[in-house]
C-alpha cells in the first residue's frame, strides 16, 4: 500500500471510460501492474506521447486500498522504443513480444533479468535488419529464465554430447533437444547452425551477436524451433505470432 516508483516499459493501453485508459506496464520493482492514467485520452495530457507500448518509463503511482488497479500519477518518457521500429516486420515482431510478456509473465512477480533482458533487446528489435535475431534473442532467453530451455549440449535422453557436426532433433512434447538414437517419432530435426547460434545467444550479449556475421539461415532456423518452444513450453497460442508467420510467409 502506497507509492510505487519505478521504471517499467509500458505494454498495453485500453481506453477506459471516457477521458482515462487503462495501462497495463512491466514495472522493475513490482513486475507487472495494471493502472489507471486519468484524463490521458485527453488531447492536452501531461501523459500525451508516454504512454505507447515499448516505452521505457520512469513511473510514479499510487496503490489503494482493496483495489486491483493503482492510480499512475506521473510517468517520464525515458526512451519510446516503439516510435524507433522500422517496419511491418519489427512491428509484429513487437507486437509478439509484448503479447508473450502479457501471457506469460505473472502479475506482480518481480523479475529483475526478464527486465534487464528487455532494455537488452528492445534497441535492435525495431532494426529491420536486426529485428529477427533479437526476437529469436528474447525468446531464447526467456525460456531460460522461466527454466524452460533444455540443454543444448547434452542429449536430453542419455546426456550424450550434442554437437552442430551430430545429428540433433527437437522434441517438443517432451521439451528437450534429442541425439538420433533417443528421439520418438517425429520429432524436428535441427540445422547443426541453429543449434550453435543458441549457444551463442546464451553466451553472448546480442549486440556482440549482431556485430559479428551470424548467417540468416541459422536465425531463421532457430527462430523457427524457438517460436515452437515458446508455445509448447508456455502451453499457448500466440495471435500475433500466427500474424507474423503469416506475413513472413514462414520464412
Ligand atoms: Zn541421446
């Protein structure tokens, strides 16, 4: 009870009674929060530009007696991160984020990696040319830090060593990353690339990742088995996921 202060990034906005919107941001210090920004539909706000989804925020408000939603009282724009997306493509990638951060992160579970992960990637997220690897960036890690991500060195059945040069194959079901002899049925078989570009990912910082030559092919075939990984390991669909491989035609 009382004040709250502290950086979030905003998520979501929905317009609620006729001069306020309801906010929904992934604070730092409380994790998600929902609040009301009373009169911020209004043209002259002193919340008018601050309030977009991808916004990183200082934010102020206060919590009231037995009632869910908090009151926002001041909330400074430290970076919009939404206005610096490039195009379609970054912009439901985007939307994806933002979707699986609503779906997925608990209400009010503090989480200080999930948002150090954020202010990581958002930079390079609306980059048209970056926008792919950072996506496949966050979802990596955000499985591992939900301790969703199987190893990618051990076979997940007998522990054996997994390797780019060996045979690999992606088991959703039993969420794990299987040698030949211990995989069932159908499971997706793995480029030795992709494999080894997700121990980088976990390795490495992304703009170290993006600085140096990472092929296509790779981030399209890991971002393909994370996307799977994400839904089987969350155990959910994703609208805007079905929107982006739409629009991506798969790629
Ligand atoms: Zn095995």
């Amino acid at each position: 009870m009382g004040i709250l202060s502290s950086e979030a990034i905003i998520l979501r906005t929905y317009p609620l009674r006729e001069t306020d919107k309801l906010v929904v941001a992934y604070t730092r210090n409380y994790g998600k929060v929902r609040g009301v920004a009373r009169g911020s539909r209004r043209i002259k706000s002193r919340f008018s530009g601050r309030l977009e989804p991808l916004s990183w925020v200082e934010l102020v408000a206060f919590e009231r007696r037995n009632q869910e939603l908090v009151r926002i009282d001041k909330v400074e724009l430290l970076k919009g991160y939404g206005l610096a997306v490039q195009d379609y493509q970054a912009y439901l990638r985007s939307s994806y984020l933002l979707e699986l951060l609503m779906e997925t992160v608990p209400e009010h579970e503090v989480n200080d990696s999930l948002f150090r992960l954020l202010l990581h990637v958002l930079p390079l997220l609306g980059d048209s040319c970056k926008s792919r690897l950072a996506s496949v960036y966050f979802q990596i890690w955000h499985l591992k830090l939900a301790g969703l991500l199987p190893s990618l060195v051990a076979c997940s059945g007998c522990g054996g060593a997994l390797s780019p040069g060996r045979e690999t194959y992606c088991q959703l079901d039993a969420l794990g990353f299987f040698c030949r002899e211990c995989r069932k049925g159908a499971g997706r078989r793995i480029d030795g690339d992709a494999l080894e570009l997700a121990g980088l990912v976990v390795k490495k910082s992304l703009p170290e990742l993006a600085g140096g030559r990472v092929a296509k092919e790779a981030v399209s075939a890991l971002n393909a088995v994370a996307e799977e990984m994400v839904q089987s390991g969350f155990e959910r669909k994703f609208d805007s996921l079905s929107l982006l491989r739409r629009e991506s035609g798969n790629r």
